[in-house]
C-alpha cells in the first residue's frame, strides 16, 4: 500500500437478497484531499461508507486504514484510530445540549470512570476543562458558540447538521466519512459547511464525502468517484467526470436530475 493511501479497500462486496450493493475491488484514497462520492439512489454510496466504517460487515474484502488491516474491527474501535463517520439522518442527543453533545463525542471513555466522576480528581477537572475548551473552538468554527447552553432539540435541522459535524471534528480525526452533510439545508448554510470542510481539509484532515448536490461536489472537490449498481464507474477529478459518458448515461444525464 502507498504511503499516501491512507485508507484502501480491496475485493469488498455486499448483497442483500442476491442483489449487490457493493463490488469495489481495489479503491484507494489519499491523505489531505477532498473525495467526493457520487451516483444514483441506490448505487451503494452509504452502504460503501457502512462497509469501510464497520457499521456493517462485508460479505468479502479487505479494508486498510494506515496500513492497518481493520476488516473485523469494530465501529468504536475505527473511531479511535482517526476515521469518524457522520450520517444521513442525524445522530445527536437531543436531551444534551449543544456544550454537553461536543463534550460527550470528544471525550475518551477509559478516562471516565463512575469513582473519579463523583470524586472530581484534579486530573479529571483539567481533562474537563479541556474537553470543554475543544468543544468550544468547535463551536466557534461551526458558529454555534451562541448555542452552547441550547438543548439539541432545540435546534433547527440545519444547526443540527452543524452540530453532528461538530461531533465528528471534536476528537480531531484523521478521516472524515461525511454522508449527505448538505442534504436538507439551505443554500446558505451549505456554502459554510463547504467552507468548513475546505479548511478541515487545509488543516491536513482527509474527507470523503457522500453528496447529492452536484454543482457543489465539481465545485469543491479534487476527486470525484461514480458508483453504480454497487460499482465504480468513473474515477477522476471534476472536470473528467463531467464529460464521462457513462456518467452522464448513468447519473448526470438522467431525468430525475
């Protein structure tokens, strides 16, 4: 495996009641660049994104994460190693607010114990005080810091968006898997979740992102990869894929786009 390969799978496959999802046989992605994955409904982008992120087994293949062979692995355990994943439905406690959601997600559980919880060791008030101090630059990236004593419920769909994606940026990961992270929200708010993602990206952070909006994924990102029915039908940077015939036969040129 490269060395610039920071994640690389091959011969994965998934089915589902004799019908594939997902037949990649060797994708790789490079560190410190944007990728963005798109394709039809149903071409087996989140399945994708479930295989390499351990949310769902494979039924064949490997997955490498710095060279790390992670196919067994279990989701919590890829979270630690660099590699966060955000989803299409977001995934926020609604009953924390906006501090207590960044606090939780950044926190390391084998430093949570119910014993120094109770007791307050000053080990455990400066690992606090630290915790809420990430969460706090977060917040001011996402410009939620106004938010911070808000309930998750209280959110608009939109700040809740900002606020999974805070989840994901609080632990500082190495890969971020973005799935749909501008699915729902309005034009506003998605040029500064882009801008987000471009500066995460300037940071060193590598990102590969699930995206419907078109227009936005050739405006943003360096690589594009075409999936459908479960495979790999384009592999380039935008303006390639742009004018790839199977591409728009398949996806660009359709109907319903």
């Amino acid at each position: 495996m490269s060395n610039n390969n920071l994640l690389q799978v091959k011969e994965l496959k998934k089915s589902f009641g004799g019908i594939q999802a997902v037949n990649v046989s060797n994708l790789a992605f490079e560190e410190h660049i944007l990728t963005s994955i798109i394709g039809p409904n149903g071409a087996g982008k989140t399945t994708f994104f479930d295989l390499i992120s351990r949310f769902q087994s494979q039924d064949d293949g490997e997955i490498y994460f710095e060279g790390k062979n992670i196919s067994n692995s279990q989701p919590y355990k890829i979270a630690r190693l660099g590699m966060v994943r955000t989803f299409q439905l977001t995934k926020v406690f609604e009953r924390m607010n906006v501090l207590e959601n960044l606090m939780f997600a950044g926190s390391s559980v084998r430093n949570d114990s119910f014993i120094s919880s109770i007791i307050k060791l000053p080990s455990q008030k400066e690992y606090e005080e630290e915790l809420k101090t990430k969460a706090f630059e977060v917040m001011k990236l996402l410009t939620l810091e106004d938010m911070a004593q808000s309930y998750a419920r209280e959110l608009s769909g939109g700040q809740k968006k900002l606020l999974e994606l805070g989840r994901a940026i609080v632990k500082s990961p190495k890969v971020l898997l973005l799935d749909e992270p501008l699915a729902g929200v309005n034009p506003k708010l998605s040029e500064q979740i882009l801008e987000i993602i471009n500066n995460l990206i300037s940071e060193g952070k590598t990102v590969l992102m699930v995206e419907h909006n078109i227009e936005a994924v050739m405006r943003v990102s360096e690589r594009v990869i075409v999936m459908a029915e479960g495979e790999i039908i384009a592999d380039g940077p935008p303006n390639e894929i742009r004018t790839n015939e199977k591409v728009i036969e398949a996806y660009l040129g359709s109907d319903d786009e």
